[in-house]
C-alpha cells in the first residue's frame, strides 16, 4: 500500500487549504483512515480519523469545527479540508491508513504512512 498526499503549501490565517491521499491497492474501502501532523520540536499529533465507510469520523479537539476529513472510495481517495487555518496548524500532514475499520488517537493503530505533505501558515 502507498499513500500519497499532496495539496499543501504556504498560505496566511485564515485561509483555507484541502490535501488530498490517493492510496494504491483495492481494499481501501475496508480500512479507517486518517491524518496526523507534526511541527518541527514537536512530537506527532493525531488530526482525524475516518471510518472505512466515511460514516463516522473524530477530530481532535485542536482543528474540530475548522478541518472536515472525506473519502471517495470509489477513487481510493480521502480529503482533509482546512479552514480558518492558524500558524500553531503550520507542520507536516501525514496521511495514514489503519490496522482495521476503525482507529483511534494512538500512532500504533495505523500501519500504513503517507510521505507527508508541508503546510505553513503565516500570521
């Protein structure tokens, strides 16, 4: 399985960005999948997740009401639309694909990671 993200990029507060994770194989549909971020300094931070089927999905409380996360299974693909975007957002978003239907906020939950994709947002 590769996970490829892609849609970051330097933007002001406020703005908005949406990255975007093809992942290759044909059992896509089976897994939950998510994102997690990390700054420079920081350790690795839980984003969100989604469930295999889209229907349920958990933010952290950090981007809640500002980041919605999707998924076209159809397409082997799932989204992460950043809104109001605030410079402590600036970091590397990693998308990740887990070990079942469903994971939580533990890194050891998720088997599968994407290569990472910048994000920067200025003040």
């Amino acid at each position: 399985v590769q996970l490829q993200a892609s849609g970051g990029g330097l933007v002001q507060a406020g703005d908005s960005l949406r990255l975007s994770c093809a992942a290759s194989g044909r059992t896509f549909s089976r897994y939950a999948m998510g994102w997690f971020r990390q700054a420079p300094g920081k350790e690795r931070e839980f984003v969100v997740v989604i469930s295999y089927s889209g229907g349920s999905t958990y933010y952290a409380d950090s981007v809640k009401g500002r980041f919605t996360i999707s998924r076209d299974n159809a397409k082997n693909t799932v989204y992460l639309q950043m809104n109001s975007l605030k410079p402590e957002d600036s970091a590397v978003y990693y998308c990740v694909r887990s070990r079942g239907s469903w994971a939580g906020e533990s890194p050891s939950g998720y088997d599968y990671w994407g290569q990472g994709t910048q994000v920067t947002v200025s003040s």
